[in-house]
C-alpha cells in the first residue's frame, strides 16, 4: 500500500492509500508504521495496537480532505494523545 521506500511504506502512505487498501495491506502498513515510530519497541514511545490504530485510520482518513495526510503522522500524533486516556 503506497510507495516504498527505504523497504516500508511507513514514511509514504497516505489516507489515499489507507482507502484503497485491502485489509491484509492496512494491517501490514500498521505494523511497518509502528516499527517507524518505534523502532526499539520502548515502554517510553506510545504505540497503539492494530485495532486501535485501524479504528483510528478510519476515523482521521473518512473526510474527503485527508486523502494526503500522511498516516505515520496520524499514528504519532494518535498514540501520543491515546496515553493521556489509559
């Protein structure tokens, strides 16, 4: 889903590419953003899980006007907000 670059697609995809893909590929594309944000998998980086991050990605990418939000953005800035909940 998306370009790849650097062997992910993690910096590229898009709400564009998040609609136009398939479940399997959204689930991948989670999991390679995760490991972007994340590299290390440290306790001090808020990550979300898939469901949270897929429900998330439907949500920010549903307007017509977020097409080319990036979703590596989205997930930050999602997990960073998500601890404040817990």
């Amino acid at each position: 889903m998306g370009a790849v670059r650097a062997g992910t697609v993690a910096q590229l995809a898009s709400c564009d590419d998040w609609r136009g893909g398939t479940i399997d590929e959204r689930l991948g594309t989670i999991a390679q953003v995760r490991n972007q944000v994340d590299p290390d998998d440290s306790p001090a980086v808020p990550t979300m899980s898939d469901e949270e991050a897929y429900d998330y990605f439907e949500a920010a990418c549903a307007p017509g006007y977020a097409a080319s939000f990036r979703l590596y953005k989205l997930y930050g800035r999602g997990a960073s907000f998500r601890s404040l909940v817990d």
